[in-house]
C-alpha cells in the first residue's frame, strides 16, 4: 500500500508537464502530517484547476490514502 506521500508525488507527476520539478515536503503536525506540494511555477496552474477543482481532487485522493493508512493528512500547494 502507497503512503499518502507517494500517492501526492505520483498523481502531480501525472498532472504536470514537469515532473521532475515536482517536490513534496513532509512536515509533522498535532493532528498528523501537512504534505508541502511544490511544482514548477509553469505548472501550477495545472495542479489548481479551473476553480480549484483539480486540487480538491489531488487532496481527495490523498485524504483517501491517508485513511487506508490510518492518519490525517493535509495538502498544501505552492508553486
């Protein structure tokens, strides 16, 4: 089973025209861990979506791994 980190990772890597680019950064919180998503600036557009539909996705399919995991995860996306 993936770990919601590589979930993240895999998934920008899909979206994006740069995957090498593609950086997640992994920080500890009280509530579980915040996922730090950084892309080339090119492509941030692409992991936001039109109206921030593309990122609820990603963060929905994180969300979903990270409770097949049994922790709490949040995704954060800077370009």
């Amino acid at each position: 089973m993936a770990s919601p980190r590589e979930v993240l990772e895999f998934v920008a890597r899909q979206v994006v025209d740069d995957p090498d680019a593609v950086r997640v950064e992994e920080e500890a919180d009280a509530r579980g861990s915040i996922l730090h998503l950084t892309v080339a600036d090119d492509d941030i557009g692409k992991v936001i979506g039109k109206g921030g539909r593309t990122a609820r996705a990603i963060r929905s399919v994180v969300r979903a791994a990270a409770i097949r995991s049994g922790t709490h995860v949040m995704v954060e996306i800077a370009g």
